[in-house]
C-alpha cells in the first residue's frame, strides 16, 4: 500500500511539473506548445489604391492544428465572418472613401491545446470620383477670373470647360486652383472637369455675363459622376469701368486684378489722368506676338498720361500658360514692337512686375520654347529660361540651345540689342 502511495505521489508530482510517469518510472518532459496560425492577405496588396467600393479580400494560412475558423473587420468596426476553405480564405468588404484599414483573425480550435489566433493587416485607399467646386467668378472688362477645389488632392490639373466645349487646362495644387478666361461680350456658360483613375467629376456649370451691368456670379458646388455630368446654376456678372488716377496719385488697379500699380502724387500732370483697362484680345493695330510667345494675361491697355516718372506695373499671370515650365519664362512686353521690358517675377504670388514710361498695352508672355540639351539640372538652365522669356534668345530650328558652343559676334551683338531694347 505504501508504495502505491508513493507511485501515486510521484505521478501527481510529475504532472504538476509537465512530466509523465511511464511505467512507474519518471520521464520529465515540456509542455504541449500552443501554435499560432500565420495569416497572409494576397490580396488587395497592402499601400494599394482601387477604385471599387466593393473589394474581395483574399489570402492563405497555416499552421492549423483543428478546426478554423475567421473574421473580417474593417476600420476597426465590428468583425465580420470570412469563408475558409482549406488553407485559403475570402471574404467581401464594402470600403469608406479614403483610407481603410483592413484585419483578418484566423482561430485555430484545438479541443486539446485550446484556441489561438493570428492576425493580419493591410491598408487600402479608395479613390472615388472627384468632386469640383467653382468659387465666385468675377468679370472685369472682358475677363472672367475664377477659383475652386478639387476634393482629390492628388490630381494636378484640371479642364476649363466654357460655352460646353474644352477650353483650357489648368494646374490644381493642393486641390485648389484660380485661372481666368478671356472673353467676348455676352452671355457664357463656365465650368470645370477634372478627373482622376476613378472617373471625371465637373462642377456645376454657372452662366457669365460680359459686358453689361456690374457684380460677380455666385459661387457652384461640384456634382461628380464615372461620366462627367453636372447640374446647372445661373447668375448674371459684369464688365467694369476703366481704372483711373490723377495728380494726387494713389492706387491704380483693373476690377480683374491683373494689373496693380502704385502712382506717387505728382507722377501724373495737374489736370491730366491715367487710365487702366483689360482686353481679351492685342490692340487691332498691334503687330503678331513675338514667334512662339503665348499670352499668360490678358492685355492690359494704359491710355492717358505720360507719368513724369517710371511706374512699377505688377501683372498677374496665369501658370497654365507655362505647362510645367519655370516661371524665368515668362515676360512683360509693350506694344508697337512688342518690346521686353526687364521683368522680375515672383512665382509664390503669380505676378509678375516691370517699370513702364509711358502708356501702351502690356501682357505677360510666356516663350513655351523646348531646349533638348538643357535639363533643368543644368547649373545655367535658370539664367537660360530667363533670356528665353526676354525673347533675347529662342534656340537653334533643331530645338537645342548648345551651351557649350561658341557664341559669335553678331548673335553676341542681337543679345545685347534685344536685350537693352535698342530696336
């Protein structure tokens, strides 16, 4: 009876620290492991971008020992159960616009080792149709500026859409964008499209009156379909009076904004003004625009008096009219030759500034001029964009600008010529 009791003692000693008794003798041994599941999502991939709300997550595991079973839980909100079928699984997920965290849980069920469990996560981004909203329009002469958003920051540029037909495209950055349109009198439809993977939305459409009363349009939200429709609003805008100053000097700018000039008392003479206006189209008895040139303003007409010292007239321009070039490109020119006036230009306003003595026509040209052997990483490329924006230079017919190649005597000579606006 004593040594039963002391078998049975040892037996109970053993199971306490994880061994066995084997036939009456003592074998210590470790303790069952309890194994977790690996769970790997296939698909979608983790960091991917779709354009389906609806999405099929699908993906392996292993290390099963029992019965598995499984949940789905998107955003962190309540579990959903996903199929299993072998060492596969599946399951469908309607996402949110935007970012979507996505978590699969895998229990493997072993009556013997109990239930563990292993995870997976992967984040998926849905794109949706952008939505396009256009601001107030305001008309000023014969030119309608505008601003909006873009609800899809990502996308960098949008279409001008006016009397239904393409227009113009345009930058967006950052989801915004401000851009104007050079019109004729009357009565014009206005709206902007922009698109991204997952379709094209357009903001809703807004009637613009040119060249009768004063005021500005009210502002549209955008509508956005995978088709590019939208609702229609109306309202009527304006064109306005010419901008004037005298001898007591004081601001002059255009009801558009695109010219802002500062005249000191006394510039102008004792009984004489200095009038300001816009125009979407040169003087009928300009000269054509300088080869190449594309207008990034409208033209802004000085009439009036000569002002008895140079005036600083700061344009605004419109960054389209580069394509992706540098802003170097970019000059103020006055009419009769179409004559460059030494300009500098800040891009962070969008404007740009040259010392005027008289008055004439200005506009902001740019010179969309491509130098194939001048990269942007070229160490003179930006003194480069500036000379082609002067229009002192334009390259050579093959669309290079050789910058290591000798300069001769008589391009020298042109340079400096067009340069000091000797003819």
């Amino acid at each position: 009876m004593d040594g039963q009791r002391s078998t049975l003692r040892r037996a109970i000693a053993a199971l306490a620290t994880g061994g066995l008794l084997l036939g009456g003798a003592l074998a210590i041994g470790a303790p069952a492991a309890f194994a977790t599941p690996s769970v790997t999502i296939s698909s979608p991939e983790n960091g991917q971008t779709v354009t389906n709300a609806v999405l099929t997550v699908e993906g392996t595991i292993s290390g099963i020992t029992g019965t598995a079973s499984g949940t789905l839980a998107l955003n962190g909100g309540t579990p959903a159960a996903v199929t299993i079928s072998g060492s596969s699984f599946n399951a469908s997920v309607d996402l949110a616009a935007g970012a979507n965290s996505i978590t699969v849980t895998i229990t493997d069920n072993n009556q013997q080792t109990g239930s563990t469990s292993g995870t997976a996560t992967v984040a998926v981004t849905l794109q949706t149709v952008p939505v396009v909203s256009v601001g107030t329009a305001t008309v000023g002469g014969t030119t309608v500026s505008f601003a909006g958003t873009v609800s899809d920051t990502s996308i960098t540029q949008a279409t001008v859409i006016w009397d239904g037909s393409a227009l113009k495209t345009i930058a967006v950055s950052g989801g915004a964008f401000s851009s104007f349109v050079a019109a004729t009198d009357g009565t014009h439809t206005l709206a902007v499209s922009a698109a991204n993977a997952a379709g094209s939305g357009t903001s809703a459409s807004q009637s613009v009156t040119v060249g009768t009363a004063s005021g500005t349009t009210s502002g549209s939200s955008g509508s956005s379909s995978s088709s590019s429709t939208s609702s229609s609003s109306s309202s009527t805008t304006s064109g306005a009076t010419a901008a004037s100053v005298g001898p007591t000097g004081g601001s002059l700018a255009t009801a558009d904004g695109t010219l802002t000039m500062t005249v000191p008392a006394g510039a102008i003479p004792a009984g004489a003004t200095l009038t300001a206006t816009t125009s979407a189209t040169a003087p009928a008895d300009a000269p054509a625009l300088p080869g190449g040139a594309a207008a990034a303003s409208p033209y802004v007409v000085l009439s009036g008096a000569t002002p008895s010292q140079p005036l600083t007239a700061t344009l605004k321009y419109d960054a389209t009219a580069l394509g992706g070039l540098p802003p170097q490109r970019l000059g103020v020119f006055a009419d009769g030759a179409w004559h460059y006036l030494p300009t500098a230009v800040d891009a962070a306003t969008g404007t740009v500034s040259a010392d005027i003595t008289a008055p004439g026509t200005l506009v902001v040209l740019a010179n969309p001029a491509q130098l194939s052997d001048v990269p942007a990483s070229y160490w003179a490329a930006a003194s480069i964009a500036t000379l082609l924006g002067a229009q002192v230079i334009a390259g050579y017919p093959d669309g290079t600008f050789q910058p290591d190649g000798n300069v001769t005597r008589a391009e020298f000579a042109k340079m400096l010529d067009l340069t000091l606006g000797v003819s």
